[in-house]
C-alpha cells in the first residue's frame, strides 16, 4: 500500500494526500514527522491492540514504558464518625446490655389474708359443730353417752367436709373464697393439692389446734417466712397459699418449688401426731380426774333431787297406796293419785313403816353412781346413810 511521503498516512495517490493537502512527491530528504504516543491506560501497563481503533495508522507500535509499583501507603486511622451521618453516636457509659425481664409478681398470699380465711371458716365450723350437738342431743335422748359420741362425729364430718374435701379438690373454702386466695401444691403453683396432699395438710394441721399454743407457733412461723409465708402444715404437705388472681401469666418465682420428699412429709407427720397424743394424754391426766368429780357431784345432785320429788308426791298424795313403791328407770310410776317420773338414769324405790307412825323411806339408785341416796323421813336427813322397812303394806289416804 503506497504511503506519504510527507506524512507517512496511508493514501491511494503518493503524490495526493488528502491529510497533509500536498501535491507531488516529498522533496529529497524529508523526514515524516513522530507520531504521537497512544495513551495508556491507568490500570494496564502495555498498549493493546484495541487502543488504535479509530485512531491513525502508525508505522509501529510504541509501548508505554513500564514503572516498578508505588509501595502501599501507611493506613491513616479511621475519623471519629459524623453526627447524623453513618452509624448512630456512641452513647456515653458503658454500651447498653439486653433488655432486663421485669421481676415476676408475687403471687403469696399475705399473713393478714391468712388470718382473716382462718377465723371465718372457724367460726363458720363452730357454727356447724354446734348444731351437730344439737342435733345428737336430740338424738340421744338423755343419753349423755350417746350425745357425746354423736357430737363426736359430727366434728370429724363438719372438719372432713367442709375444711379437708374442698381444700384437697378445689384448694379453697369459704372463708378462704372469701378473702381471694386458694390452696395449691408447690411445685406449679397452680394444681390443688389433692387428697394425699390434702390429708397430710389437714392431719398436722389439726395436730396444731389440739396443741396449746399450737395455733400461735403455727402463726409465727408463717409470719417469719418470707416471702412464701409457709406454715408449718404447708411446709410438711409441699402446698403453698396463694392469690386467686394470679396466674402463671404473671411469671414464677424460682424459690423452694421442689415438692417435700416422702421421708420429710412421713417424719413431720408422726411428729405432729406424736406430739398431739403427748399433750392429750396430758390433758386427760388432768381433765378426765375433774371431768368425772364434777360429773359425780351432778349425778349426786340430781340423785337428791329425785329423792325429795318422791317424798313430796308421797305426801301431797291420795286414795291407796300399796308399798313398797318401786319405780323404773325411763318409767312413770303412780303414788296413789299422782303420778311420779324420775329423772334420767334413777330408780326409786319407797317403803313405808309398819308401825303405823307414817314414817317412810325414799331410796335413789342410778348405775353411774358411787352409792345411793337415802331419805329418811323419821331422822329428816338425806344422803348416803342407809334406811328403810320391809314388809309390804296398804294404806289409804283421804
């Protein structure tokens, strides 16, 4: 391909460049001029092929020369970040931890609550034991024996269902409905305590009424238990007393939630009941001697009473009289027009003298009695000296 002489660019006609505008050869001598240097680029260190696209041809390629690598510079430190621009401020103290859990609420009932459920089923048992013992009593008929035995009953049914049933299924009775709060077992603080729980709760807890002071100590040791508040019977059972209005919702606290160990519940309980029959048998040692003085002297009384009741029919009475008179135990008997009813447990017995001095005697028997009780009309005395006349006899009196 023919080239120009002046230039050297690429031309169909030598002697015609369209670039350089000359006609005619170049003159003997002339030295086309340098073609300028492609530029290389920033990131390469060689002139590629592509960078003389578009350009003019030159008549060799002319590379870039190479310069050895700059060594990296010495990192400068990092600014202090901008307010409002980038990450947040760092706050002043110490960087904030997770977010703290509110403490859990305390679910215990208060001792004032205690009290206050204790009182009111007390006095709504002892209304309930009360009308038990009229009802034996009505029962009995007279029978004190029979009275006593069903009274007894009656307390072990008032207790068992009214305080022991509802506490072991539902966890509350009324005074306790009453007051808000409930029975559960310690391990959920939800669960009733149920009948086991229940009846070792109930059992040591009855222990503590039948001990003197036993209520107090109980009392003082919930008060100084803080902040579950167990007495000794919730201690002994596993059970814990609590507001109805909380629920688990509200979070639990972690403290003595583990259940009592059988041997813990089994030792407690003989105590309790140890103790009871100590303090009983004490009782009775002392009660018993003066519950039966005080039960003879009534029957002594009650004796004389029947004695001067016979002797006062016996004279206000008329028409025949056939003696002895004897009268039963639970029976009316007939003193000529009057009819004499001893009292409960006595039989009477009367005679009459022979001699025609009207002298009579009055005899009162009762099996819960040491000795009987003599009337004698002649001396004028009642007591324990014996009197009285054989011999059957008829009167008649106008």
């Amino acid at each position: 391909m023919p080239n120009c002489q002046r230039c050297g660019d690429f031309t169909l006609l030598p002697a015609l460049c369209v670039d350089c505008d000359k006609l005619g050869p170049a003159p003997e001598g002339a030295v086309p001029p340098a073609a300028e240097p492609v530029p290389v680029p920033s990131y390469r260190s060689r002139v590629e092929p592509w960078d003389t696209l578009g350009a003019a041809p030159r008549p060799q390629p002319v590379t870039a020369p190479i310069t050895a690598p700059t060594p990296y510079a010495a990192p400068t430190p990092y600014a202090a970040p901008q307010v409002g621009y980038g990450y947040p401020p760092t706050p002043a103290g110490p960087w904030p931890g997770p977010p703290v859990r509110p403490p859990a609420r305390d679910p215990f009932a208060s001792l004032g609550r205690r009290v206050v459920a204790y009182l009111l089923d007390g006095v709504l048992m002892s209304v309930l034991a009360i009308a038990a013992g009229f009802l034996g009593a009505a029962l009995a008929g007279g029978n004190d024996d029979v009275a006593g035995t069903v009274m007894f009953f009656g307390w072990v049914a008032v207790v068992a269902l009214y305080w022991y049933v509802p506490t072991a299924r539902a966890g509350r009775t009324l005074g306790k409905a009453a007051l808000g709060i409930r029975v559960v077992r310690a391990d959920d603080l939800v669960t009733p305590p149920g009948y086991g729980y229940g009846a070792v709760r109930c059992l040591v807890q009855v222990c503590f009424e039948v001990v003197p002071l036993g209520s107090l100590i109980n009392l003082l040791v919930a008060g100084t238990d803080s902040p579950e508040r167990r007495a000794v019977h919730d201690r002994a059972s596993g059970t814990r007393v609590v507001r109805s209005d909380w629920s688990p919702a509200d979070g639990y606290p972690m403290l003595n939630r583990r259940p009592p160990s059988a041997a813990t519940v089994v030792l407690i309980s003989l105590a309790c009941v140890v103790a009871a029959i100590m303090v009983v048998a004490i009782l009775a040692a002392i009660v018993v001697p003066v519950f039966l003085n005080q039960r003879d002297k009534a029957i002594d009384v009650q004796m004389r009473q029947d004695a001067e009741a016979a002797a006062s029919t016996l004279v206000a009475a008329h028409g025949t009289l056939a003696f002895p008179i004897v009268i039963d135990e639970g029976t009316v008997g007939v003193v000529g027009d009057a009819r004499l009813e001893p009292r409960p447990g006595d039989a009477i017995t009367i005679t009459l003298a022979r001699n025609g001095s009207g002298a009579f005697c009055v005899r009162v028997d009762n099996e819960r009695a040491r000795s009987s009780i003599y009337l004698d009309s002649a001396a004028g005395t009642i007591g324990t000296a014996t009197c009285g006349y054989r011999g059957s006899i008829t009167i008649t009196k106008r």
